[in-house]
C-alpha cells in the first residue's frame, strides 16, 4: 500500500512539473528596446514578409492566439504587447513612440523586414502611422474594424460623450495619448504603394447606438480605400469588433492574400 502511494505521489509531482515547464515554456518573452524598457513579444514560424500583430487599445498578445497559429503555418508572425497600453507609470503614449518602440522590438528580435501589418481597431491607427515612419520595411497591411480620422471627427460632432470623452485617460497612458495621436496621423506622410486591405465589422447588435452609426463606420472606410491605389474593403456579417475572435479563420485568410500578393510583386 505504502509503495502505491509513493509511485501516485511521484506521479502526480511529475505531472506538476510537466505542466508547470509547459506553461513557463509558454510564457511570452521580453524584448528590451532601451534600457528598463521591455516588450512582450511571442514569435512563431517562419518565411519572409513576417507578419505583425496589433492589437485595439488596452488588449494583449493573447487576443491573438488563434490567428497567430493559422498564420505561423505560412509566415513568420509576431505578437505583441505595448509599452503603457495599460496602468505605467508614464503620462502618455503616442502613435510614433510606439512604431518607435515596435521598431526597435522587431530589430532586437531578428525580425527582418518587409512588414505585413495587421491592426485590430485603434491598433490599426499604430500601424498606418508606422507604415509612414518606415514605409520601406511595409509589404501590406491588414486593417480589421480600424476607425477612421473623419469618424472620430464625426462622432465628436453628433456623439460627443461617446468619443473620445468616454475613454478614462487616469493611469491609461495609451489613451490619454489619443488625441495627440490623431494629431500624428493627420500630420504623417503618405502609405507606402502596397496591399491594404479594409475589413468592416457589420454583425448583428442590440446596441441602437451602433446600429446608428455602423452606416457611417462603413461608408467611411470604404471611401477610404478608394484612394488607395492597391485598396480592397472586405465586409463581414458575421463579426462585432473583435473579428481576430469571432473570425479567425477569415483573417487568417485575408493576411495570406496579403503575404501572396507581397511575393509576386
């Protein structure tokens, strides 16, 4: 009796331990982009133009899980989380401080370029801000549920208190960095000539506030792409916002048309 109890405590030890190294295995590693100043960044696969996974403010790297194991199947693809995108210590955080930050994080990682970006909503504004910064290292972008500057103006004229005025700025350094983010997209250059692919999320929602608006969110990305000389809009019913979630599978597909493209160009 005393031997079966020692072999099922031994047992379960190694189980723990197993589970415990698979975990820390797991665990996404830093990159240090300046002294104190590191990122977590998860790296998978392999295959040139990599792949860059933004996410929507506040969100982290594991909002992506399913779409970075799709996309690993064909392409280098990094996720990753922003310094201040949460409670820091600093006041702000601004869209070129962080294409600044990526930038280095994708250098110090080995991570050559060209780029294909993919941004899921405010993420998709970090990421054209980037492509204006270092418009040379860009292959493509993929923007999912991205707002526009004009929405943003839009809805500060009829929706004032749902804008920009309902995001708490106290101890969130990437929010009380909105404004003057906006600010730099306005002022950047233009997007490199590359694939740039548009995704509106048109689901259904009980929300009448996104029913009003949705109309425009979707107008307005689609005069958008128009002036982009290699511009597709691409809209889907079956997703809210969160289409990296709710559709993996779709978005998946849509950076592998982006990475095709990039080779045969």
């Amino acid at each position: 009796m005393n031997k079966l109890l020692i072999l099922i405590a031994a047992l379960l030890c190694y189980v723990a331990f197993a589970l415990a190294h698979e975990s820390a295995a797991d665990i996404p590693p830093r990159v240090e982009v300046s002294p104190g100043h590191r990122l977590r960044m998860r790296i998978e696969g392999s295959g040139s133009p990599a792949v860059v996974l933004e996410i929507g403010l506040g969100g982290t790297l594991e909002e992506w899980a399913m779409v970075q194991s799709g996309v690993a199947k064909f392409a280098r693809v990094a996720a990753y989380d922003r310094n201040g995108s949460n409670y820091t210590s600093q006041s702000s955080l601004t869209a070129r401080q962080v294409a600044r930050d990526l930038h280095e994080a994708l250098a110090k990682a080995h991570i050559a370029p060209p780029y294909v970006l993919v941004g899921q909503s405010f993420g998709g504004i970090y990421n054209r801000v980037f492509a204006e910064m270092y418009p040379g290292d860009i292959a493509g972008m993929v923007l999912l549920d991205a707002p526009q500057e004009k929405f943003i103006d839009w809805m500060e004229i009829h929706h004032p208190k749902e804008g920009l005025a309902s995001f708490r700025t106290e101890h969130w350094p990437e929010a009380a960095g909105m404004r003057a983010t906006l600010d730099e997209l306005k002022a950047g250059g233009p997007l490199p000539d590359v694939p740039i692919i548009v995704v509106t999320a048109a689901g259904p929602s009980r929300d009448p506030l996104r029913t009003e608006i949705l109309p425009v969110w979707t107008a307005m990305h689609e005069d958008w792409v128009k002036i982009l000389p290699l511009g597709r809009h691409v809209i889907t019913y079956r997703s809210g916002h969160g289409i990296q979630v709710e559709q993996p599978d779709l978005v998946i597909e849509l950076i592998n048309e982006v990475v095709q493209q990039s080779h045969r160009r």
